[in-house]
C-alpha cells in the first residue's frame, strides 16, 4: 500500500468511527453524550509505527484467563508474539485468540502515554485476515491503535491488557483518552 492510499485509508477510518461514535444507536457513547461528541483526539499519522511483522506463533498456545474492568473474567489463548523495534530499542508483544478457529488476532497493550494522553488501561489492535502481507506476516499498525468501549462508559465490560503487553516506551500513535463532554471538567 502506497503511503498516500495508507493515510487516506486511516483518516477514512477515523471519519467512519467518529461518525459511528456521535450518531450510530450501537455507539458507546451515552445517549445524552452524543450530541456534544465532536470526534476523537488522534496522535498524528506516524508511519514509523506501522510495521509488517512475523507473528512468532507459540507450539502449543496457552490458555490464559484475562480480568476485566468488570472484575470478571474472559479466556483467551496466547496465540503467538510479535517482535520489533522502536527508536533502536526492540519489544514485543503477545497477540491472543478467543478460539483457535478465527483467524484475527487480539494485541492489548499498554505503554508510556497510558493515564496522561491516552486511556489509562491501555489501547487494543485487532488484527483481521485482512490485516496479512502476500507473505504471511501481519500489519500490526499502531495506528489503529483504539479505546475499548469502556473508555466511554461503565457499562461496558473490557478485558484488562497482561503484564506481558505493557512497554516501556511511548507509542504516540491512534486514539487518545476520551474525556467526554466539557474536557475531563464533569
């Protein structure tokens, strides 16, 4: 994908979800929120945080129990790991599967920007079939980088990313927090 087709692709994206957000019956947002939604905040467009990557799958995937911001449970398999590099410095992070027929993949992570610009329990990747190279390997775009639901209301139960997914590094890339109507002054 050329760079300009990327960005058109993101910022299309972007659109869609902001629309979704502020009109769609389904959206996340309460009801008595959505006529002063006026769109997300993103990190700009950073093509050095999209990566074309080998997902290091696992032999014999783990079966893992995951808590949620509920204080319930979700189990998920710890399908494989995803290695690269960011400003010199190399980290990884595991993806996971709900069964091990899908082929998506789920990449919670958490990372330095987490409780000053973006959601502090962490951002998700959800990577899709799609989401593959002719090669095999994944775009695992930071990008996309986006807010579970229960960033936007309590109602919503969202599982909590592993200690294994948290990086010591800044990702400025994707959503940031959402603070709703009046800017975090409720």
């Amino acid at each position: 994908m050329t760079d300009d087709a990327w960005l058109d692709a993101l910022r299309t994206h972007r659109e869609e979800k902001d629309r979704y957000l502020a009109a769609d019956r389904n959206s996340p947002i309460p009801p008595d929120q959505r006529e002063f939604f006026d769109g997300l905040d993103y990190f700009d467009p950073d093509p050095a945080l999209r990566f074309e990557l080998e997902l290091r799958a696992y032999d014999d995937p783990e079966r893992i129990t995951i808590g949620t911001s509920t204080d319930g449970e979700r189990e998920y398999l710890a399908w494989g790991r995803f290695e690269f590099e960011v400003d010199g410095e190399a980290y990884s992070l595991d993806a996971y599967r709900a069964d091990a027929d899908e082929d998506r993949l789920w990449v919670p992570f958490r990372d330095e920007t987490n409780t000053e610009e973006t959601y502090g329990a962490g951002r998700y990747l959800d990577l899709e079939a799609a989401d593959r190279t002719d090669d095999g390997r994944w775009v695992v775009d930071f990008n996309d980088a986006y807010n579970p639901f229960c960033a936007y209301s309590p109602r919503y139960e969202c599982p909590l990313v592993p200690m294994e997914n948290w990086l010591e590094v800044r990702i400025e890339a994707g959503e940031k927090d959402y603070e709703g109507p009046g800017g975090g002054d409720e």
